[in-house]
C-alpha cells in the first residue's frame, strides 16, 4: 500500500510518524512546497503550544520528537490573563512549544520543493501532480497543504474555500535591553502573559528565540487589517519609551496570544 502525504505541517508529519508506527509495512512518501527549514536561515512557521493532550498523543507516536521538543522548549504551569492594570483573571494551564519533528532523519525522507499543482482520483487509485510534471500514484493520499490546499479543493471545490477575515498578527522579539528598567523589573520571572484592557490587548513572554544566546521578550500585536486607529507600532513605543508601563499599550484585538521560540515574516494574504 502506497500512501502520499502532501505538506510538512504539524498534521502531515504527526500523521507520518502515526503511520511509521502503526502501519509500517505501507509505502510511505511526504511532500512539502517550500525548501527544508533545516537547511534554510529562513524560518518558516510559528510558535506552537502543546497540551497535555498533544504531548501524550506525541508521546506515543514518536516519543523521539516529544523529547526534542521538550529539550528546547519553555515549560510553563500556566498562562496569566490580566487586565490592564494588573489585576489577575486567572491562570490556565499551559504546556510545552514549538514543531520539531523534522529532527533524527525525518528531514531527509521529505521531498522537498515540491509544489503540488493538482489532485484527482480514478476508481483504484489517486493520483499527484507537482508543478514540476512529476505524476505520482498512490492509494491513499492525505493532503496537509494548509489553507490552501489543492487536495481538499479537488474534493470540495469552492465549498470550502479558505477566507480572510481581517484579523492579522504581528509578533517581533525585543532584546530585554531595550526595555525600560521598570519593565524589565516588571516582567522578571512573570510567566507568559496576555493583558486585555478597554481598547483591545496583547501577549508578552520572555524566552531566548533559536539562533540567538540573548534573552528577549516577544510580543504579540494581533490587530484587525485596515483599522485606522491602530499604530503598528504602538505596543513596541509604549514598552521601550523612558516612562513605560505595560498598560500603555493599546492593540485593537479580540485575541491574543503568546509563542516562543521561532516566528515567520511574510505577507500575511500569501501564507493563508
């Protein structure tokens, strides 16, 4: 049995290990659109948070990738929701970051800058084709493309189609140097926060991100696109200027959150 699993994300690799174990006698291929983030000095990608849930799930899948991940990760108890002037609403529970399960050999079973142009089925098999002609036949195909995955509009067409609902989010890493000495005091040892106020809110977190030995905090700035009212660099002036509070800072938002480790930057219309 041949089975083809297109895109890298979380879902395609956790269903590669899955089947790795569960069903090792398969033919298995993966394919992803974008060159191997091992090998680039572009990180592709975001923060993730995995649960308690996640992490037993991982655990019995690739137990290898849960140990990596919690080898780099940052292990809270709890995520702090508060209001503008301080006042804790409440904690929730709160587990380890980040996708590594590229890691021990993986990377190299992944075909990689392979784009997939379309999709379709015959009565015994389903069929690939990448940008670059290459047809592939398998009989089962997953596809784990994202947002904009040619395999799931083969099957439901427009019906599903992906659609933008004007939320953005920025998030950027400030070295802790750069803050003010009263917001250096303010955050130190506080776990990874999310403050909402009148005006909207933002998350903050303290971490050292990949490739750099120097702490620093990262700070989520979600806002609704085309808002007028809403600097983008607002959060960034209310933390650094010489009588900062973290209160001061007023992002149009209905939700915010808090990753760690590794960020992407690109145009946030062609990621969807």
């Amino acid at each position: 049995m041949k089975i083809i699993i297109t895109g890298t994300g979380i879902g395609g690799l956790a269903a590669y290990h899955a089947f790795s174990k569960y069903l090792p006698s398969a033919n298995l291929a993966i394919y992803d659109a974008y060159p191997s983030p091992l090998k680039s000095n572009k990180h592709i990608g975001g923060g993730v948070s995995v649960g308690p849930n996640g992490q037993r799930a991982m655990k019995d899948i690739a137990p290898e990738a849960l140990s990596s991940i919690r080898d780099r990760a940052f292990e809270y108890t709890a995520v702090i929701l508060q209001t503008e002037s301080g006042k804790v609403l409440g904690k929730m529970p709160f587990g380890s970051k980040e996708r590594l399960l590229l890691e021990r050999g993986m990377n190299e079973k992944v075909h990689w800058n392979m784009k997939v142009a379309r999709t379709w089925e015959t009565d015994d098999a389903a069929y690939v084709q990448f940008e670059d002609g290459t047809i592939e036949k398998c009989d089962l195909l997953i596809g784990a493309d994202g947002a904009r995955s040619v395999t799931r509009n083969a099957i439901f067409g427009e019906e599903y189609a992906p659609h933008y609902d004007g939320l953005i989010g920025f998030g950027g890493f400030i070295p802790l140097t750069d803050l003010t000495l009263f917001t250096r005091e303010a955050i130190k040892g506080v776990l990874p926060s999310m403050t909402f106020g009148r005006s909207g809110g933002f998350g903050y977190a303290s971490f050292t991100p990949l490739g750099s030995p120097e702490p620093k905090l990262f700070l989520v700035d979600p806002y609704r696109d085309g808002h007028s009212s809403s600097p983008r660099h607002t959060a960034y002036r209310n933390i650094t200027s010489p009588h900062a509070t973290l209160r001061g800072v007023e992002i149009p938002v209905r939700r915010s959150f808090c990753p760690r480790k590794d960020t992407f930057s690109a145009d946030p219309h062609d990621r969807l």
